[in-house]
C-alpha cells in the first residue's frame, strides 16, 4: 500500500471531519398511519392490484426458513405433495381465487406440501406477456389471508416440474385437545 500525498491526506483530513459516529441506539420506527375504514380506498375487486395487508409478515415468505431435513427432501425430490393446483390455462382471476381455495382446502385436511404448477419463468423486458400468474404468485401469496399458516415457499424439484412449479409448504396444525 501507498501512502497518501499530502494534498490527499489533506482532503481526507476534511472529508473525516465531517463524519458523525452512529448512534449504537436502534431507532424506533414511527408508527404508520392507518386509514379509518371509510377512507380507505375502494378496492377494485381484482386480486393482484389488492394492497398488502396491514399486518403484513415480518420475514417473506419466501425467506422463511425450514430446518435441515426439509430442505433435503425437497432439493432431492423425495418429498410428495399433498396436494397438486396446475394453474395452467387460467387467467390471473381464476389463478388467485384457485390458490386461495386450494390452501383453506389443503390448511382444513391439515396437508403440509402443495406443489404450485405456475409455469416458467419468461425472461424478457417489460411488459412480458407470458408469466403473469408466475410473476404475481410470490405476492398473492404474502398477502393471502392464508400467509400465517405458510411456513415457506421453495421451487421445486426438476421431477415435479422444476422451475416452473413451486413448494408451498404450510405450517403444521398444533391440536388444543393433544
């Protein structure tokens, strides 16, 4: 390494003298400011333009983590879903309310692995006519009314159509009775 000419440890002395230290405080973040339900803005009743919840989870969905065993079996294809919703052929309406359906079926039999068959990823610049549903499904699913009850979302294996299908694994059900 060099040392710094003169003029440099100058301007360097200038540019430290301005620096204030972090604070080691976190700072609170303000609470948001919450419309009152009369003025709340009117929802167009089209799924994917919904606004996230105001409780929104606190780690993605897809960020979740899973302990070691359940990301074996899924990277290896081992595991078999529950469940299996092919979202092909219908339209971003149609795809929300058939997830939406398919996890309160899937959460009230207590099934733990949905394979979600989306379709490939289109690469491309904006706008990408091909891969709406794809696109939107990590959003639909982070604002589902179901989003508590997933405990990740991972891609699935090549046998179970790879990346063009999708693991939503759901939470297991802890029995108050038990």
């Amino acid at each position: 390494m060099r040392s710094l000419s003169p003029e440099e440890a100058e301007l360097w002395a200038r540019v430290a003298a301005t620096i204030r230290p972090l604070s080691r405080d976190v700072p609170m973040p303000e609470p948001a400011a919450h419309p009152k339900p009369s003025q709340a803005a009117p929802r167009s009743g089209r799924p994917y333009s919904r606004p996230l919840p105001a409780k929104a989870p606190a780690v993605p969905i897809v960020s979740r983590t899973l302990d070691g065993s359940w990301d074996r079996k899924l990277s290896s294809g081992s595991v078999e879903p529950d469940r299996v919703l092919d979202l092909h052929g219908m339209n971003l309406d149609s795809a929300w309310a058939a997830i939406d359906r398919s996890l309160e079926q899937a959460i009230a039999r207590g099934e733990r692995v949905i394979l979600l068959i989306a379709g490939h990823h289109r690469p491309g610049e904006p706008p990408v006519q091909r891969g709406r549903i794809r696109a939107a499904v990590h959003d639909w699913l982070a604002a589902s009314r179901h989003s508590g009850d997933i405990a990740a979302v991972r891609g699935a294996h090549r046998r179970h159509g790879g990346g063009g299908s999708l693991y939503l694994i759901l939470r297991r059900k802890l029995h108050p009775s038990r």
